[in-house]
C-alpha cells in the first residue's frame, strides 16, 4: 500500500545550475575537508585496530608518548585557531551589521496573482477566503485537484446539523469556465 507522493526537485543542492569554476572550487574544498577529517580520525582508526589487535595502537601512542602530546598541542593549536578566526568573523559581523536591518516584509500578494498561480475563478477564490473551514485536495504534480467548502448555513448550524452543506469545485472545470467566457 504505497502512496504516491510527488517529486519534490532539491532547492539548494544544484550544482548543475553552478558556474563550472564555482562548482569546481566547491569540490575542492570538500575534498580538502574530507582529507583533514580522516587525517584527525587516523587516532580513533589507531585506537580501533588496537582493539581489534593491530599493533598500531602501541606502536605510534604507548612506545613514543612525546609524540601523541605533540600531536594533542598541535590539535589544541588548530583548533583554538578555528575557534579564533570563527569569534573574529562573528565579531566583524556583529559590529558591520549591528542596529543595520535591511529585512524587508514581502510584497502583499494580490487576488489576481493567487487566481492565476492556482487557476481559480474570482468568485471561488473568494469562497475559499470567506470560508472557515476548506479542504483542498492535490494531483500528482501537487496541483490542487479539488476544493471542498464547509459553509454551515448559520453561525449555530454546525453544532445543530453534523451534515453541514458542503461545496465542491475543481480548478479544471474552473479554468475551462473562466477560458469560455473570454471568447
């Protein structure tokens, strides 16, 4: 019993839309962080092959200790700088964009746009504005295939009556419509 949802297309990932240089650089920098990932991991693949038996482990950590204490100043280093550069960049920003708000609300969107976008005829977009309760439904391609109004007849109706009227139309025959009237 699988249900078919729609594709939904990746918004950020797509580096087919990339310039070939930006996407290049990107693929670089990736595998330059993999190369420092697995080369700070080589310790745990170390401590791994010591459980697992491998003489790795006593070999580079328990027979030269000066060395791994190297290696921990060394990380400490590296990562205190990291955290130096990501404070300093953080602290440029704050001071280049503090009291600084370019945010701007969106555009109201009009009537016309919403009839257009979802294929709607004026009087059913206001329907569905008016309307407490509507449920819509979607096709495959995540286009609304129909629209079911709840409208109980008077504020009090719905408790009253558990059938309430309800309207029903799809944006097809809506689209049809609206094209027959213009010629």
């Amino acid at each position: 019993m699988s249900e078919s949802r729609p594709r939904i297309p990746p918004i950020i990932d797509l580096p087919s839309l990339e310039p070939r240089r930006r996407r290049r650089v990107s693929q670089l920098i990736n595998l330059a962080g993999w190369i420092v990932y697995v080369y700070l991991l080589t310790p745990a693949f170390g401590l791994l092959g010591w459980i697992l038996g491998v003489e790795l482990f006593a070999g580079h950590v328990l027979d030269d200790p000066y060395a791994t204490v190297l290696a921990v100043r060394v990380y400490t280093l590296v990562i205190l700088v990291a955290a130096g550069i990501f404070l300093g960049w953080a602290g440029y920003n704050w001071a280049r964009f503090r009291g600084v708000d370019r945010r701007r609300a969106p555009q109201p969107i009009t009537n016309t746009a919403l009839e257009r976008h979802f294929r709607l005829l004026p009087a059913k977009l206001s329907a569905l504005q008016g309307a407490r309760v509507a449920t819509l439904h979607h096709d495959a391609e995540a286009r609304i295939a129909a629209v079911e109004i709840d409208s109980p007849a008077s504020p009090g109706a719905r408790e009253a009556s558990p059938t309430a009227e309800t309207r029903a139309f799809t944006p097809a025959t809506d689209e049809r419509r609206a094209t027959e009237g213009r010629r």
